[in-house]
C-alpha cells in the first residue's frame, strides 16, 4: 500500500513547507496534476515547479499528465525530476509508443483513464506499464466528489492483473479520495491512494497518519 499527497490542493504560498510536511508525516509518492486546460479544465504546474518540489523531498515524484500530446515533454519531465510519467489512453494517439518512450528514460509508466473510459483500452498495453490510474472524479480540479460506479472498474484491473500473473502492477486511484470510502477503493483492489484535500485541507501532518492507520 502507497499513498500519494496530490499537490494540487496544497497552500502554493508555501507549497516546499507542505510537501516537506506530507513526505516526514510519511506518505510515499508527491503526487503532480500537470493539466494544460485542453485535455481537461484548469491550468496547474509546468517543469519549474517540478523542479523546485524535487529540491524539498526525496520521495518519488508521481506525475500525472493530464494534457494533449504528452510525448513531446517526456524528456522534460524527467530532466526536471519525476519518477513515475502517467498518461492518459485517451490523450496518446499512440500509447505503446509513449509508455516505451517513458520506460527508455528510465521511469516509470502509467495509464489513467477517465470514470467513462472502459478498462478494454487496456488490453494490449497491460504487460508494458507499471501503473494503472483509475480516475474516480473527472480531471480538472481538486475537491470533486467520487464517482462509486469507478469500484467495478477497479476491481476488473484487478483481475486482470491476477489473471496474467502481474504481480507488481499498481492501481491507482486519484479523486474524491477521503478517510470514508478510502477502504472500499483498497477492497476493491486498489494499492495507491491519492489524496489531495483530505490531506492538505487543516493539518496535512496528522492527516497523512490517519490516512496510513486506514491503510494498514
């Protein structure tokens, strides 16, 4: 079990402070929401906040492109210190061809997809990622509420995880996530939880350790 404090919804005024909170409190991955206001709604963070966020923390860095044409960056965003690339299936006209590239610089993959995106797009790229992202609010903005149908969803990834024998397959999940319905997403199958408001909104800290005695 990993849990990933998305920055999204941190206090940007001391943005280094909140994430230095988070990662001694314990989480495991800094979660970045790149979006580009075409893909989805909202316009977040580019390659310098990457960079400075990567000067405060030792922790993976676990960036989420929600944005058209993610392959012509990919060699940025490694430069500037990510660890862990996701994509979106529906924003790669040619998936395997991103996920290689992600792999060849020595990151690791991912592909999320949207609450109405069918698992089925997953089919032929299941053996060359490392994470699969469920989207349980519509991407965009922090504080949505979460979408329950997206517990079938992740229970199919699952499956087919077992089903091939993908052992070290992560699912992931980002949006809506709270101390409430956290265990019913971990029931479901997932191993990644990402949390924004839950954790940012108060005291991060103490919100981390609630979070992880969920987890346990």
């Amino acid at each position: 079990m990993k849990l990933a404090a998305s920055v999204l919804s941190a206090d940007f005024s001391k943005l280094g402070d909140q994430v230095k909170l988070v990662d001694q409190a314990g989480v495991d991955y800094i979660h970045i929401d790149v979006i580009d206001g075409k893909f989805a709604p909202n316009i977040t963070f580019g390659m310098p906040v990457i960079e400075a966020i990567r000067k405060v923390t030792d922790k993976p860095l676990d960036v989420h492109l929600m944005i058209e044409e993610p392959y012509r960056y990919l060699q940025e965003f490694k430069e500037a210190g990510a660890d862990i690339v996701t994509v979106h299936a529906e924003a790669c006209t040619h998936l395997h061809r991103t996920i290689t590239r992600i792999r060849e610089l020595d990151m690791k993959a991912g592909v999320a997809l949207n609450p109405a995106t069918s698992v089925s797009i997953l089919n032929y790229i299941f053996d060359d990622i490392d994470l699969a992202l469920v989207m349980s609010v519509n991407p965009g903005f922090s504080g949505q509420t979460f979408i329950p149908s997206v517990i079938d969803k992740i229970k199919r990834i699952h499956k087919i995880a077992e089903d091939k024998g993908l052992v070290n397959l992560d699912i992931e999940v980002d949006g809506g996530i709270t101390l409430s319905n956290i265990s019913s997403v971990i029931d479901a199958g997932a191993n990644v939880i990402v949390s924004g408001a839950s954790i940012f909104k108060g005291e991060p800290d103490k919100n981390v350790k609630e979070f992880l005695k969920k987890m346990k």
